[in-house]
C-alpha cells in the first residue's frame, strides 16, 4: 500500500474478515459449543482448542507441546484445559502451563470474537 493510502476500516469476503489488519476466522457456531466444554477446529491448516467457559469463548493452539496430544480433545478440569494424552494442564485463557504438569511447556492464546451466532478466532 502506498503511503498516505488508508486500508478499508473493514473488509469482508467468505468466511473470514480482516479489521485493521487483523485476521479474524470464523470457527463454528457457538451453540456447537456447550458451556464447559472443549472443540477441536482446524482453520487454514492448523489445529486449534477452543473452550467456552462462563459464557465466554477462548482458544489456544491446538498441539501439545508434550507430545503433540489434540489439546481440543481435552477436558476443563480444576480450572485447565486437561492434555487427553498424559494430562498436561493448560491456562486457556493465555496458554500458560500449569507448574505441576511441568511436562509440557506454553502454547499460544488467540484472541477471539462472536457475531451473529458465530465464534471468530484471530490468527
Ligand atoms: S501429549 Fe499432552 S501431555 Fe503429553
């Protein structure tokens, strides 16, 4: 883009939207996702985790940094997105690990968003 052009504030195409240069993906409805629970979504390739919890959606990389377990295949428990595999514990709210499972080392967090029934996930 040329210099003292401004991008669209917002341009939509498909099923993705991209805002000020983000890059937002659509990743299911969200009545697909019941309250305390965990989805595996693939978007453009890669495996992600999304949960719900309290009404709210989040989501983090979907590989374990253990040995690659399908994090959206887990289970909240406690307060972490459980490992299915050997139970490694992860914030998914950040991808932080917890210190217990020392195990497994962070994953990256995704912002997300919902719009008319849909959850978004920037990546
Ligand atoms: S693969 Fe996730 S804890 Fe081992």
């Amino acid at each position: 883009m040329q210099a003292g052009t401004r991008a669209p504030a917002v341009k939509r195409y498909n099923e993705k939207q991209i805002i000020y240069g983000m890059h937002f993906v659509k990743a299911l409805k969200s009545s697909d996702l019941p309250e305390g629970q965990v989805r595996k979504v693939k978007l453009e390739g890669r495996e992600f985790a999304l949960v719900r919890k309290d009404g709210l959606f989040y989501c983090i990389d979907g590989v374990c940094t253990h040995e690659g377990g399908p994090l959206g295949e887990g289970v909240l428990v406690d307060g972490w997105l459980e490992c299915p595999w050997h139970q490694g514990h992860f914030d998914y709210k950040t991808g932080n690990t917890d210190p217990e499972t020392d195990w497994v080392t962070p994953v990256k967090a995704y912002r997300t968003r919902t719009e008319d029934g849909y959850v978004y996930v920037e990546i």
